[in-house]
C-alpha cells in the first residue's frame, strides 16, 4: 500500500516532467511486501526511486521488529540481485 509519494524537479514549473519520483510505502516488511503492522503505520518500509523514464535506479527495503528495532534493510543492486544487511538487537536486562 503506497501511502505517500513524492516527485522532484531541477528547474521546478511544467512542461519538464520531473527528474525522479520517490515513492516511500509505509509500515513493515514481511519479505514480499509492506504491511501495516501496530506500531509501524509511520515508518518507512520500502522507498524506491524512478528517473525520468520510470526506470527503477534504487529501491531499499526495511524490516523491523514490533518495537521498532532494525532486523534488516534489503538494498537494490540490478535486476533481481538484493543486498541483505542485518542487524542484531541487544536488549540489556535492567
């Protein structure tokens, strides 16, 4: 579900299409796709990034936990090759 996109323009005013369009869904990552999950409604989940031709030039991915924590970002390279990155969560006993 795309709950908010926004597009650029160097030069600003139409008739130029814009340079890139950034569109950020919000929520949680499951793997697939972004869900809203308790908690997540205004974080983002996946942003991906088109230039002028509709071209995807970036995309990354976000996984959280239900606190909020960073599990792993998945960072476009080409094609269909993703780089993973994960993270490890401590959580100190008080």
């Amino acid at each position: 579900m795309i709950l908010r996109q926004r597009a650029e323009a160097i030069h600003g005013a139409p008739p130029f299409p814009p340079l890139y369009q950034e569109i950020v869904e919000l929520g949680t990552w499951n793997g697939t796709t972004c869900t809203l999950a308790s908690g997540h409604q205004d974080l983002p989940c996946r942003t991906t990034i088109t230039n002028r031709s509709g071209t995807k030039v970036s995309e990354t991915s976000i996984s959280m936990t239900t606190k909020a924590h960073l599990i792993e970002t998945d960072g476009w390279v080409s094609g269909s090759t993703y780089l993973t990155k994960t993270f490890l969560t401590i959580q100190m006993e008080r």
